[in-house]
C-alpha cells in the first residue's frame, strides 16, 4: 500500500537502511530520540516525525533499531498506547533479548499489533548495500507482510522460526563472532610474539581451516591498520554476548566458552574509552603484552 512506514532508530545501521527504504520509493516517517540526529535526518529530506505518536498515527508498518530491549519495550509502548493508532505491524531489526521479544509480541496482540522480529547482521557496510542477512522470527502471515519490505534491506532474509526466534539467532551468531575476534586476536597476537607479521599470519590463516569473518574482515580492514571504525561498539557486542550466555543459562546449558567469552569480553571493554569500536578491543590485549 501507499500507507506511510515508519522507522524508529537512526544509528549507524538505521540511517543507511531508511535510505535504501526512501531510495526505493517507500514513504518514510522517521524518528529518533537525538535532536541532532533528527536534524540531519531534516536537511537530508527525510520525513522527521515530532514523535512515536505521530508515527503510531500515521504508518500501519514501524520499524525499529534501536539499542536495546528496555528501548524497544518503551518505544514499543508509546506506539501502543496512540489512541488514534494505524499502527498494526511491528518489526524489530534491534539485537533485542528473545525472551523479551516473545512477552512484547503477547501484549502488542492485545492491541491488535503484530510483532516481527528481523534482526540483521553484515554492519554498516552491508547495511548501505541493502546486503544484510536477516534473521526473522514471527508467524507466517506477519512475517509475509515484513516482506513488503524487508528485501530492500537484506539479499539473505531467512526465516528462523517463531517470534523471538530471530533474536535469539542474533545473540548466538555474535556469540561466535565475539569468540572468533578474541581467538583471533590471540593467536595474531603470539604469532607476532614469536616474530611472525600479523599479515603473514593472516594469509595463511585466511586459506586454512582457522578462518572466520574475524580474519578474513575484521582484522585486514579494521584491527591491523588501526582504523577500529566498523561502526559496531563494543559495548553492544558485549550487551549480545550476554544476552546469549543468559540464553544458554535459561536453557539449562553448561556453556563455559560462552561464559570465558562474555566474561574476557567485559573486562577488555571496561578498558576502552566509552563509545569505542568492538575492533578496538585488541588495544588493551595488546597492553597487556606490553605491544
Ligand atoms: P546506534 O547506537 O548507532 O544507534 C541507535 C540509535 O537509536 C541512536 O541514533 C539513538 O539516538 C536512537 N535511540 C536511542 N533511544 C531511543 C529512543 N528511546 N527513541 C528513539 N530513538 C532512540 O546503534 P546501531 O549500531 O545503529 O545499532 C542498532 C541496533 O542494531 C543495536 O541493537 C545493535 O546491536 C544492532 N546491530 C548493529 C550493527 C552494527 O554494525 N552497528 C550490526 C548489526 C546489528
């Protein structure tokens, strides 16, 4: 339909998302909660919503991406509580928690609102690109209604399961990359120790059986030449590992790599400068080493 969609969050992914929705012709309301944000969303002639509200009022489809499940779930509850709202199909792209995804998507029924989960992974590189993989949970019907949309975002779009399902995807795939990064960063780190270059480390490693999107992206564009802007922060990497072990916790799991990995993970980040890129997380590795 013409009917407006809206987005909710215009961070380092959702900024080039709205533009590959705007680019495609879709009518796009947007929001975020920075002024400043919402100012250069203005001057680049986007539609800027005075708030949720008017966002519930005016698009039957939001859209969010947003940090985390505590601003999801308020968000959430603005567009919910709209008396004059169209609103009627959630999607959230956020890495939010699965657990409280399946408890959002139970109240949001009450108000006759659908939710969908669609989770992304592939960074603001990828995002640009409309090149994301995209996790998504939720019921058949919904989740063919977010298609409407979801194909201008990801060129992989794989439906994972129930509401929730995407989530919980999410959580376990950073999971392993937070795990491949640190590992990573270890083994490049002895390699130089024992005098061999981390490039020359990484041209084995990357046609051998230790390669990971750790070694073949993330170390050669971001870590080695020291630019560490990815434009993921490593504080919500740390915040998807833990919503991973708590998962596997809640699954009655022992899960001591994911627990290692959360645990080295949180006290590497305590390290770095507030806002730093999860590629920075060598530096204090390297400190340690006195590198
Ligand atoms: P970001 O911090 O760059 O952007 C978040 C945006 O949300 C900000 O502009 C902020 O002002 C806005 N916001 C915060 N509270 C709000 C509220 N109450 N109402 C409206 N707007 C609000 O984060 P990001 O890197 O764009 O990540 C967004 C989500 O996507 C996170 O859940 C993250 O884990 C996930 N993610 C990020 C990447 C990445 O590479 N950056 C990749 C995959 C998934």
């Amino acid at each position: 339909s013409d009917a407006a969609v809206g987005f909710i969050g215009l961070g380092n992914m959702g900024r080039p998302m709205v533009t590959l929705l705007a680019n495609a012709g879709m009518n796009v309301v947007v929001f975020d909660a920075s002024e400043s944000v919402r100012q250069a969303a203005a001057s680049d002639g986007l539609t800027v919503a005075t708030g949720t509200a008017e966002i519930a009022a005016t698009c039957e489809t939001v859209i969010l991406m947003l940090p985390s499940s505590d601003i999801v779930d308020s968000v959430v509850k603005t567009l919910c509580d709209e008396p004059g709202r169209l609103v009627s199909l959630i999607i959230d792209m956020s890495s939010s928690i699965p657990d409280r995804t399946v408890s959002l998507a139970k109240r949001c029924a009450g108000f006759g609102v659908a939710v969908v989960d669609a989770p992304v992974s592939g960074g603001v590189a990828r995002a640009k690109t409309g090149d994301l993989t995209l996790m998504v949970g939720g019921a058949a019907a919904d989740v063919e209604r977010a298609h409407a949309f979801l194909p201008l975002l990801g060129s992989r779009i794989i439906h994972v399961g129930e509401v929730g399902a995407g989530h919980a995807v999410k959580a376990l795939n950073n999971l392993l990359s937070a795990t491949h990064l640190l590992a990573t960063n270890e083994a490049v780190l002895a390699a130089r120790k024992f005098g061999v270059q981390p490039s020359v480390f990484l041209d084995v490693v990357n046609t051998s059986s230790g390669r990971s999107g750790s070694s073949e992206l993330k170390l050669p564009n971001y870590v080695l030449p020291g630019t560490f802007n990815s434009g993921f922060s490593a504080s919500l990497l740390e915040k998807d590992v833990r919503i991973a072990v708590d998962l596997e916790h809640a699954l009655e799991m022992e899960a001591p790599i994911s627990e290692a990995v959360a645990a080295r993970w949180k006290d590497l980040n305590s390290r770095l400068e507030a806002g730093a890129d999860h590629t920075a997380i060598i530096r204090p590795m390297e400190q340690d080493l006195g590198l």
